[in-house]
C-alpha cells in the first residue's frame, strides 16, 4: 500500500481539528467536509481545504456516504478518517472507502461489525480469555418468552442493552421481574429506531461499578500493545463528561491484569489500528468485566496521549498507510496523572439543554505543557442546533492526582466563555466535591451527588 498523502475527514468539530493537526505535523494533507451550516467553521479552517457536501442537517451531509466519497474523490484524497461519531463505525462507509481505492484510516470492517454487535462481541471476548459479565444470548420479538428464565438465571438488578449501536441509547436498569417485559420492549423501539436493529441483550448490572477502558494499538498481523487504561466514571445519562488516567481505583496487579486482557482481545482479532476495551470494574470485589469494544478513536483519547506522550490518531494514520515503525510496549512509558473535561453548550441548571447560539468569547488559559484544549470553536464562533453541543475538551496534568485537581479549578477560574451557557460551572462543582477529591468515582456519581454538584458550581 503506497504512503498516504492526502486525507478526507469525514467529521466536524473539535476532531476533525484534532485530526488536520495530526496530518499536517507528519506532512501529509487534509481535506475538510462540512455542511451549509458550517461553512465558516473553525474545522473547515484547520484543513488545507474543504467541501460543501450538503444541507445542515447531518443525514443530508455528514452522514451522506456517496457525496463523502464524491468529495475525496474530487479532491484527490487518498484516504478517508472518520473520527468518532457519524460514520466512524459503519461498515458500509469503510467498505465503500475502500471500493473507491481509499485508505480507510481505521480497522477492518469486519473488525468493525464483529465488536458493533455487542452481543457477538460478548463471545470474542469470552473466546479470548477476557473475563465478561453473566448475561442473556440476543433477544428478538421472535423470543421474548425466554426472558424471565434468563433474568432468573443472571439475577436481578439486570441492564437491557441494545445489541447494536451506543451512547447508552435506550439502556435501562431492571430490578425486578415485573419491570423487565416492558423495559424490553422500550429498549427494543429506540434500538430500533436509533440502529435500524431491535435486537437487545440482558447484562448483570454492577451496583457500585466503574467505567476503565484500556486503549490499544493493534498492527493488523496479530501483535498489538496497549497504552494503560483511563476511567471515564463520572457520567450524565450513560454519558461520560470526566475522564482521567490512570485510574486511582487500580494497583499495578489489577492494571496488568486488565492491560493484558485487552491485548489479548485485540491479538485475537488481528486488530488494526487504534480501539478502545471497555470494562466495567466492581468497586466492591475488585472484579472486571468486558462490556465494549468501540473501533475508533475516543472523545477521550487526549488523555491518554498526555500521559504517554503517544499520538494515537498518528499512529492510526501509520498502520492504515503500512509506514508504522513498530511499537514495542517496553517503550510505552506514563507520566503524572490527567484529567479531561468536556466542555458542552448546555445549561447545567435547566436540565442541561444544549445552548446553542454565538460564542462572544472563547478563552481557556494555555501556559505551558500541562494544559492542552481540543476545541472546534473560537470567538466570534456559532454553536449550531443540528449537532453535538461539545465545544471543547480541556486535558490538565499534574504530578498526580490532587495536582491535576488543583491544576483544573486553578485553569477554569481564569477561563471566560461568553454569549452561551456551557456546563463549566458543574464540572467545577464535580472537582470540588469531597468525594471526588477521594477517588470515589462510581459510575452512579452524578446520579448521588447531582444537587450538591450544581449548588457547588455556582
């Protein structure tokens, strides 16, 4: 496969600057797609040059696969990264890449499809040695008269778990029998109407769990290496809004444990290029448990390059273009403790409705190494009511993890965003929060302390 030269990305916002960023520090050119609504855009901006490629409305543009590849095309790309989101792990949009003569700058579609199917992604891992949850096979319309036997078997409280698709869209908690018909069947319509696929699969559920997810690199030839773990506990509605590495939850037995379950998954797939293994970590037994494999980059991938000094989307762009130079996991090295946030456009105190609108001003101190802000926006810039309200992401280091804390509050004191709300002042609420100061980051965190949190932010 020849060198890459030229890469479409098929993305927006604060990743597809990530991304331009990456391309232009190894050489390489980059190609920026956006719709009419965003044609002034900062990512439009970042890139060497761009396409209009439809109507604001994401299905209309950025989920158009024909007029992506029409642009790659016309632009004379030869490669195509998807960032996360949108088209990042649809395997039509790689396959028809790579039918156009494009590089895919990600894994291989049946990489793709094999770990999109949660519940096949269940047996993988099984089939690998990984440690997974007591759970149900994929569930239909066609049996859902086997549910209360497998609920039995696993034992309440359990989680209904759309097979395909992410986001936490249409998961619930069950805790007893006569609530799980009808959560069922719940999930089963947003599965279907999210994921164009109704199929859902019961999971135990972990009362006082954690979210720790193991990034890797895999070379495509069987070999792979990871790059430590990250906990991304402190979550809205299934959504992750904190994440930070390493984890404060783990020693370095359990960390090895864990590190060398997800190489295992990732050998055993042949995995190429960059993935993230998702478990869930009982607080109470010190247990971990597969729960995902997500086959792109992550939102929260900065925090794992602050503390390696590891650019994952470089090194994505190596393997896909067969230039990597071979990363050993001896030279993977950790450096003091990081913290990411991010930043939305919503209003913390009227249920967090995205806030869209123009942003007046736009700073976040940067003043030396130990901070780095991933952004799509700037002043003057207009948060758009069609896609994600992230604006930003706002990585801290400090020698460990009270530095990082202190480090954050010290950073977001002195930041001025203007002319829209955004969700700063409950993140300031969450790092002031005592609990938080102790590491005791459940995933039910928010949930627990969500009143304090919002009283503390202000």
């Amino acid at each position: 496969m020849a060198r890459i030269n030229k890469v479409l990305i098929a993305n927006r916002g604060e990743i597809a600057c990530r991304i331009a960023r990456s391309c232009r520090e190894l050489g390489i050119a980059s190609v920026a797609v956006c719709s009419e609504a965003d044609a002034d855009a900062l990512h439009v901006r970042s890139a060497d040059e761009h396409r209009v490629v439809g109507p604001a409305r994401a299905q209309h543009s950025y989920l158009n696969i024909d007029k992506l590849i029409e642009a790659a095309l016309d632009t004379g790309a030869d490669a195509v990264h998807p960032g996360y989101g949108f088209l990042a792990e649809n395997t039509r949009f790689a396959e028809a890449s790579a039918a156009a003569g494009l590089t895919w700058i990600g894994p291989r579609p049946d990489s793709i499809r094999d770990m999109g199917d949660k519940a096949r992604a269940r047996g993988i891992a099984m089939e690998a040695g990984v440690p997974v949850l007591p759970g149900s096979v994929p569930i239909t319309s066609a049996n859902l008269g086997d549910l209360d036997a497998a609920a039995k078997r696993i034992g309440f409280p359990v989680l209904v778990k759309a097979s395909a698709g992410g986001g936490g869209i249409g998961m619930q908690r069950v805790d007893a029998p006569e609530q799980l018909q009808r959560a069922v069947q719940s999930t089963q319509g947003l599965a279907k109407a999210n994921f164009g696929d109704e199929t859902v699969f019961l999971e135990k559920f972990i009362p006082r769990a954690r979210h720790i997810e193991v990034q890797v690199l895999g070379h495509g030839d069987g070999q792979a290496i990871h790059l430590f773990e990250r906990e991304c506990s402190i979550q809205r509605r299934y959504q992750k809004i904190i994440e930070e590495a390493p984890s404060s939850a783990l020693d370095e037995s359990i960390r090895a444990q864990m590190t060398e379950a997800a190489v295992a998954l990732a050998s055993s797939q042949t995995y190429a290029g960059a993935g993230t293994v998702e478990f869930v970590f009982d607080d109470e037994t010190g247990g971990f448990y597969f729960l995902e494999m997500n086959t792109r980059i992550q939102v929260e991938h900065p925090v794992t390059e602050m503390i390696t000094g590891e650019d994952i989307v470089a090194h994505q762009i190596r393997i896909a273009g067969e230039d990597h130079p071979g990363l050993v996991q001896e030279a993977i090295g950790r450096r003091g403790h990081a913290i990411e946030f991010r930043v939305y456009a919503e209003d913390p105190y009227a249920n967090f409705l995205p806030q869209p609108g123009l942003i007046e001003r736009f700073e976040i101190p940067r003043d030396d190494d130990d901070v780095r802000v991933d952004g799509g926006y700037e002043s003057g810039s207009r948060v758009s009511p069609y896609y994600d309200p992230l604006i930003a992401k706002v990585i801290v280091r400090g020698g460990d993890r009270q530095e990082a804390i202190e480090h954050a509050l010290a950073v977001f004191s002195r930041s001025r965003i203007e002319g829209i709300r955004t969700n700063v002042p409950f993140l300031i609420g969450v790092l002031r929060h005592e609990a938080f100061g102790r590491g005791e980051t459940l995933t039910s965190f928010i949930k627990d302390h969500e009143s304090a949190l919002l009283q503390a932010g202000q």
